[in-house]
C-alpha cells in the first residue's frame, strides 16, 4: 500500500492568534500615538495653546512698533518736532538748563561735569 505523499497537520492555537495579535499590536501602537504622538490630540492643545500665547505676543509688540514708529517719525527731518529733538539732544549730551529742576531716580548713574 502506498504511503500518502502529503500529511495533513491540524493547526495549532498558536499559529491562528499569530495575525490577530499582529493586527491588535499595530493598532494599539498607532492609536496610542494619535492620541499622545507630537501631531495627536493632546499635542494638538498644546500646540493651539502655543499659537495662542505667540499671537498674544506678536500684537504687543506690534504695539511697541507702532510706538516706536511714531516716535521715529518725530524725529524725521522733514517733520521734525522741537520738543522731541530737545529731549534727545539733553538725554544724549547729559545737559539741563540753569533753570531747570532735575530729578534723580534711584538706580540710574549719573556723571557730573
């Protein structure tokens, strides 16, 4: 009698959990990092926190600019304001008229000539 050229195994219980376990660890790796991954949920408040706080900043210092930009225009020569070139020109060359009081606040060093 001949011998059966092929043999028939039963699977066992290992080799049927083998695609299912691979299939729950992959979805558990990229579950846990859309929600915890630096683009996932939690970072995603993080990050509209951070836009948040940034363009609290930026319009304050646009504010400053504003500022500082209308100060400079004073000082243009063709619309140069007395007022504000005496102030320069006293703060910079550190001189008071004779009539004048000066008022000294603390913290600041001040040269005598």
């Amino acid at each position: 009698m001949p011998r059966a050229a092929t043999r028939q195994r039963k699977k066992s219980v290992f080799r049927r959990l083998i695609t299912p376990a691979i299939a729950i660890a992959a979805l558990g790796y990229f579950g846990f990092h859309a929600m915890n991954g630096e683009l996932g949920l939690v970072g995603r408040a993080m990050i509209e926190r951070q836009v948040s706080e940034l363009e609290t900043e930026l319009s304050a210092l646009a504010a400053e600019r504003r500022e500082l930009q209308a100060r400079v225009s004073l000082l243009r020569p063709e619309s140069l304001d007395p007022d504000m070139l005496d102030e320069r020109a006293r703060l910079n060359l550190n001189l008071v008229h004779s009539n004048e009081l000066v008022v000294l606040r603390p913290g600041h060093r001040y040269e005598i000539n």
